[in-house]
C-alpha cells in the first residue's frame, strides 16, 4: 500500500502583484501574472542602452541617472505568454510621456536624461551595468564602499561563472526571473528599524505574500515549491539588496538606514559565493501558470511531484 503524499503546507496568499515594463523605472501594480517557463510575461520587457559605454542604464548608479526611479512604466495591453510585449507607456519625471514604440522615443529619452540612449528590448550579450555601492560595511565580499563597479548581469553573469543560466540569454532582469517578498519580513525589519519607511515599493518585488509567520518567513522556503494558483515556483536563493532600497520614489524618502540595517541583520552565504545582505527571496518558474492577488500560498518539497490534482494547485 502506498503511502499519501503528503499536502502541501498553506503559509499564506497573494497580497500584491507587481511588474515594471522598462528596467529600473517604477512599474504597475496589477491583479494578476502570468508566469512562463522563462519568467513573468511583461517583467523587465525593455531596457534603455547608454550609448557611450554600451552599459544598460540601471537606477543602481543613483548619480548617473537620478531620475530613473521618478520614472514609471504601464503597459498599453496586457503581455501574453510567448508572445513580444506589448507598448508601454512611459510616464517621465518632467511630466513627458512617450510609447516604447513611439518613432522618437530614443530622442525622448535622450533628452530628458541628457545622455545619448536608446530604448532595448534585449540585453547585450555582455550585459553590464554600473553600480554604485555606498558606503556600507559588509555589503559584499570584496568590501566595496563608496565605488562605482561594473557588474556584469542576467545571463551573461551564469556564462561568467560557468553555471547554467537562471535567465534567457537577452533577459533584462538581474539574476533570477521572480522575486518574492513577505509582509512578516516588512515587519520585521519595521521592528528593528522603525523610523525608516519598509514600503515594498523599495524592493521591486513581483510577488508579495501576506503570512501570518513571524520573522523572514520566505528564507526558509529557499529549496522548496511555492504553489500559487495555477503556477509553482521553485524558491531560489535569498535576494541580495542594493543601494536602490535607499532610494527615493514618489511619497518614499531617501533613508540610507534601509541598506545598513539589512546589512547588519540579515546577511547570507549565497551559493557559497560569500555573505551579502538579503532581503527577500528569488525564484524560478517550476510550472507556468496565472497567479492572481488573493491566491493561497502552499508550501511542497523540492521533490514534489507537480501532477498533483488541479484542485489543490488552484485552491
């Protein structure tokens, strides 16, 4: 007689759902996503190319482009699995606005941030960035403070190291296609510092969780299967915080307190790469699917089989 698998353990629902159309500008909050076998339909879909360097423009180098994070994107339709973007509409801190696929949007962009770009929807094969790193002890294993460095991203990062890539080659996210954060990690951390603001909006997460858990709930789940809706995502690795988090954006303050407090509260041996400070988790497509805002979150082994009855993946 064979023994039941056993249920996946429920530890919480959606709350919110977010996807940015252009790399480091503020994006939208939506009621649902659509998860592919190479990531969320629509997320990262376009990029801006500094001209002079080659670099894609990245809000991780604050004093080159200040404005990027005053910056936001909407979508004109909604992304369809498998299918090109569709138009987004680029809301420009001056007040501008410009479609992606305006005749003049590079002339548009050009202008208001006063450097030669253009508009990618595919990162280069070296993709690289500049990246500021403040200020901060322990934020990462070389010791960097109060330097700009290149930082090579996506799958351009995995070819580097020799490991196979998370991403796409021409993907325009980081390192891993999904990032997941929970409201039990915003108090935590409200709780160890709170004069600062822990809005999510800092982080630039995909999916928010609202867990009745105490503490940084998600940095238990890395190894396991996340069931949500129609979709399961296989937890990754802590996500390892920059500067960004500092940042300003609409009603949020610039508050170098954030990065600080995450580096002196939660560092994390990533893949035995050294200890940085993290916050949040990334994750992989284990199973496409649409994950909507009020979906249940299971919790499931690695090694759970995903032909598992459709009830339990979509309750």
């Amino acid at each position: 007689m064979s023994t039941p698998e056993k249920v996946p353990e429920l530890v919480g629902s959606v709350t919110e759902l977010w996807r940015f159309p252009v790399k480091s500008m503020r994006g939208e909050w939506v009621d649902a996503l659509d998860v592919t076998p190479a990531g969320i339909a629509g997320d990262r879909a376009y990029g801006i190319i500094d001209v002079e360097t080659g670099k894609v423009v990245s809000a991780k180098h604050p004093r080159r482009w200040p404005e990027l994070l005053h910056c936001r994107a909407v979508f004109t339709a909604e992304p369809a699995p498998g299918a090109p973007p569709p138009p987004a509409r680029i809301e420009l801190a001056d007040g501008t606005e410009v479609t992606t696929d305006a005749p003049d949007v590079d002339a548009v962009l050009s202008r208001f941030f006063g450097r030669d770009v253009h508009l990618t929807m595919a990162a280069p094969k070296d993709y690289t960035i500049a990246e500021y790193h403040p200020d901060v002890a322990d934020l990462n294993p070389q010791g960097d403070r109060d330097v700009v460095v290149e930082q090579v991203l996506g799958s351009a990062f995995f070819n580097a190291i020799g490991m196979p890539s998370a991403v796409p080659e021409g993907s325009l996210v980081d390192l891993f296609p999904i990032s997941v954060l929970t409201t039990s990690t915003l108090r935590h951390f409200s709780e160890l510092q709170p004069d600062s603001q822990w809005d999510l909006r800092r982080f630039r997460m995909n999916v928010i969780i609202q867990t009745p858990q105490r503490g940084l709930a998600e940095d238990a789940w890395t190894g396991n299967l996340m069931l949500i809706g129609g979709a399961a995502l296989i937890a990754a690795i802590p996500t390892p915080r920059c500067v960004m988090a500092n940042l300003a954006q609409e009603d949020l303050q610039r508050d170098s307190q954030i990065l600080k407090t995450i580096a002196r509260h939660n560092q994390r041996d990533l893949a035995g790469a050294g200890n940085y400070p993290c916050l949040g988790i990334y994750a992989i497509p284990g199973q496409p699917g649409t994950v909507r805002a009020g979906d249940e979150v299971r919790l499931a082994p690695a090694d759970f089989s995903l032909a598992i009855p459709p009830a339990l993946v979509t309750t």
